[in-house]
C-alpha cells in the first residue's frame, strides 16, 4: 500500500473511514501468492468478484457516472491521490507506457483513478492530475460512502488521517490494479506498477488479450439489462 510520508508500503489501516486490515490485506496477500503468468498479473476470473459497480462524480465532466458508462471498455480500477509522492505517479507512468505501447487499442481502454483523498482532491485538481499522465486516465471522486462500498468490493485497503499537533497527514492506500473486461467483469490483478522495472510489454499483451476476448454477445446482453 503506497503512504504520504514515505515510500514503502504497509497494511495499517487508520483513520475514520476504514476497511479493516486483516480483511483487505489478507486477501492482497493471497492475491501475491496466487500463480500469475509470467508478466506477474493474476488471473482472478476463479475469485467469483462482482462485476464493476459504482457511483462517483467523473473530474472531467463533474458529472455523476457509473460503470455502466463504461460498458464496451477494457477497465483498469487504480486508487490514490494527487499528493502521493511516489507511488501513484509512478503507477500512473507506467500504466501511460502500456497505454502507448497498446497503439490504437489504447481507445478502447479507460483507466479510473480514484482518489481516497476526496477533501483535498476536488475535481479540478483530479483533472489536471490525470491529464498529465494519458487522456485515457479518467479521475473520480466519490462520498465517503461511495468510496468505502468500491473498496470493500474488491477488497482494496486506504485510509487518511488528519494532521493533529504532533501527527502529519497521512494517507495510505493499496498499490493494485485491477482489470475488467467489456462486460465489467474481473479478469486480471496487476500486483503494482509502483516499479522502476515493470513488465510493460508483457502487461499491454496481457490486456490485448482480454481486449480481444469474445464479449460481444454478452456486452449486449448487459446493456439491454442494465
């Protein structure tokens, strides 16, 4: 999990608004443990998540979306925040050079950021912050509550704890990616991309793949229910 104050990563979860650690945590490790191909992503289709679903505000329209607006897209779900001064640029320069390295594929991939910082990250910095990296990168921005029912979904781990008199602000938050195919369903977990030395090639193959799956039939099938 990424930290405000230093580099490094750490399974303490504090602050008002929480996931427990010994539940988002625990599974992250498991997930490290699992076999993954050898890009070093995991193939989560066995773990029965539920299909990607949210309310959140999008940056770049300040107006509420959900992931049926997403329907047709590969997804890449990414939490953080613009403050974070290691680990989240660094994720989102790599996810940048897997974008490039995707060429025209590229278009049919969306990445969502979303911050776990909401009281210093408004909209207009979310959209500044992510057009920096890639137009493909789309920031979100939800209530306590919406933020707290995403996580817990795919048991993702964050926290922010207010500055006091003898602690700085501090925020943590997990370093993982997750990837939903055209219908919003989870198919791969990229570990962290908070590396120097990332797998990039064997990650744009990875989600060519998935791009290229045969989801036709169902996507239209969702779209009609939903």
């Amino acid at each position: 999990m990424g930290k405000d104050r230093q580099s490094g990563h750490s399974c303490r979860i504090v602050g008002r608004r929480r996931l427990m650690a010994s539940g988002a945590c625990s599974f992250l490790l498991v997930a490290l443990t699992a076999r993954a191909n050898p890009s070093g992503n995991v193939n989560v289709e066995s773990w029965h998540l539920p299909r990607l679903a949210f309310t959140m505000t999008g940056a770049d329209t300040g107006q509420m979306v959900t992931a049926h607006d997403f329907l047709g897209k590969l997804v890449l779900l990414y939490f953080g925040y613009t403050h974070c001064p290691d680990v989240c640029p660094l994720t989102l320069h790599n996810v940048a050079q897997i974008l490039q390295r995707l060429g025209e594929n590229a278009e049919g991939v969306r990445v969502l950021f979303v911050t776990v910082d909401p009281n210093r990250d408004t909209l207009p910095v979310l959209r500044r912050y992510t057009h920096l990296f890639a137009p493909e990168i789309v920031g979100l921005r939800g209530t306590a509550d919406q933020l707290a029912a995403l996580a817990r979904a795919y048991h993702l781990g964050y926290s922010v704890t207010p500055a006091t008199a003898s602690h700085p602000y501090e925020v943590t938050h997990s370093s993982a990616v997750y990837v939903f195919d055209k219908t919003g369903r989870a198919r791969l977990l990229i570990p962290s991309l908070a590396s120097t030395t990332p797998d990039i090639a064997g990650t744009a193959s990875d989600l060519e793949h998935i791009l290229h799956s045969g989801t036709g039939g169902l996507l239209a099938r969702l779209g009609q229910l939903l």
